[in-house]
C-alpha cells in the first residue's frame, strides 16, 4: 500500500468548479514551485509541452486523487464537490497503487472558462481562476458577470449591470438545471429550438454574446416545455394535449416558434404507462427517449434532440 503523503505547509482555499489544473497551478504557486515539479511528487504521468490551465484541464487516476486530497490536507469528498473533474466519471483508467496524472493539450470534455475574480476574491484567491464548465461560457449572478473562454486579459468579463433580465434569466435557469437532468435537458432542447431556420435568429457561436441574447427566451422556452415534459414522464401525457400545448405557447411566445416546436414535440410523444407505476417528485423524474444519459460535462449541442445544426459553423464555437 503506498504511503500517506504529509500536507503540503500553506492550504489553499477551494473554488467551486474550478478546473483541477487551475487549483493545482495555484497550489504550487503558493508554494513557490512549478506545477511540473508539485505534479512530479503527485504521480506519473506527462503533459503537452508548455501547457497552461487556461489550455487544457488535468486529469488524474484513484490513486492521484487520493495522494492529492493527501497533499492539500482536505478529505477527499470536499475536493471532488468543489473540482469536477476529479469526481469519478472523469477519472483515468485506474493503475493499481500507482498514482497517474495526464495534461493533454485539450479537455477530454467540457471549456475552460474564465471564473470571477470577485468570487474568488471572497475566497481569499487573488490569482486568476479558470472553471471547467459544460458551455463556454458563464454567468455570475452575485456579481452579474459573463465570462467565457477568450483570454482576452484587457476585456475579461462583460457587465451585465446594464441588462438585469438576463441575470434573472440565468437564476431561473439555475432553478431549472439545478432540480435534476430533465431540467438541463428541457435547457438544452430550448437552446435547440431557437436556432431553428424559421426564427432566424443567431446561433451559438456566431458571436461572444449570442447567448446573453438568447439565454431570456431560452428559459422561458424552457420552462413552457416543462410542463408537457412533466406530464410525458409521469404518463400522464393525451397524445392530443401535444397541439393543444403548441399553439397555447405560440399564442404566448409568437408564431415563430411553431414550427420548431412542433419538430420538438414530435420527438417527445406520450410514453405508454408501465404495468406498475410509482407517483414520483415532479423534478426527480427520470430522462426518457429520445434522451439517454446527461453527461456532466455535455454542452447543450449534445444533449439537445433537436435534428437540426445548433451550432454556427466556424473554427472557435461560441465565439
């Protein structure tokens, strides 16, 4: 069995969400070292020539992540809450009693986005803080900031001061993918909806704030969707309910949405009652066809079941 590691001397507070390669940068920093040579002492392993953590996200095995909880003197169950990417579904292929670690020149999923210098001032972290996020890009609702992945150092956040409806959009949102899979599901669908050809509107990734422009009608997309959802899930959804709901929402959100929502609707017909059934929590239902399985790490172009292109095309999604 390998042996336990002594904490390192100076603890470094924890972000959540944080990336494990930004927290680690910020540890060896604080112990006046290289993050080669702190990684050195966690395990094997190799990375891309100059890699940052603004670049790529670090990736570790059981074994590193045990020796890491080890070397910051934290139980393991705080660091995974507060470093996605150390939680199981991304670990590497364990080595038995061999800690390992890999830097890979890109993330294995999810964006390095810029986190909130006045959030991680309020933690006691003064240098810059990078998220791994399911999107590139995100919104602070404390301090009404929108950040993304540019590393534009000179313009890093945009101030959302001047349009509070956003911030209230991204809080529903939060209520939303906050009460379970579906939620994220139904938020990415509606993502999916508006860059259906007959709205024309702009797709994600055709520019930095496009999803500050859409993020409003999103969520209330989102949330009329919520309703059939609930219903179809909890079979208690008339397959004439679906028309019935469509043209109440068009009527409500405008007659553009007809189309796409139809497309959508289609995709999530009324689902036979099994023999034996459960009442179950309105939000602790289960993701059913055409969605499977939600990632922690998937974007919205990959969970939504839209079929049609969610995505502007361009070398940088998202902008």
């Amino acid at each position: 069995m390998a042996e336990q590691m002594r904490p390192l001397s100076y603890r470094q507070p924890l972000v959540d969400g944080e990336s494990t390669g930004s927290f680690v940068t910020r540890l060896a920093a604080r112990h006046g070292q290289s993050a080669t040579h702190l990684l050195a002492t966690l395990g094997e392993g190799h990375s891309a020539a100059g890699v940052d953590p603004w670049e790529s996200e670090l990736y570790v095995n059981q074994a590193a992540r045990r020796r890491l909880a080890e070397m910051t003197g934290r139980p393991l169950d705080q660091l995974t809450r507060a470093l996605v990417s150390l939680r199981d579904e991304h670990l590497l292929p364990d080595s038995p009693d061999i800690p390992v670690w890999k830097w890979p020149w890109r993330p294995h999923a999810g964006f390095l986005v810029r986190g909130c210098a006045l959030c991680a001032a309020r933690r006691g972290v003064l240098d810059p803080v990078w998220l791994i996020r399911p999107d590139p890009w995100h919104i602070c609702v404390r301090h009404g900031r929108f950040h993304d992945t540019s590393r534009d150092d000179r313009v890093p956040f945009i101030d959302l001061s001047p349009g509070p409806h956003v911030i209230q959009a991204e809080r529903r949102r939060l209520r939303l993918v906050g009460a379970g899979p579906v939620g994220r599901l139904l938020v990415a669908d509606a993502f999916g909806v508006l860059s259906h050809e007959a709205l024309h509107l702009p797709r994600l990734g055709s520019g930095r704030t496009t999803p500050l422009r859409l993020l409003p009608m999103a969520v209330r997309v989102a949330s009329r969707m919520a309703f059939l959802e609930r219903r179809r899930l909890d079979h208690r959804l008339r397959p004439d309910e679906h028309q019935r709901w469509r043209e109440q929402v068009v009527k409500d959100l405008g007659w553009q949405l007809g189309r796409a929502l139809a497309a959508w609707s289609q995709q999530h017909p009324p689902l036979r009652r099994p023999r034996t059934t459960r009442p179950q929590q309105r939000w602790q239902l289960r993701p059913a066809a055409p969605h499977k399985d939600v990632p922690e790490m998937a974007s919205v172009d990959k969970l939504t079941c839209v079929p049609w292109e969610v995505l502007a095309r361009g070398p940088r999604p998202y902008g």
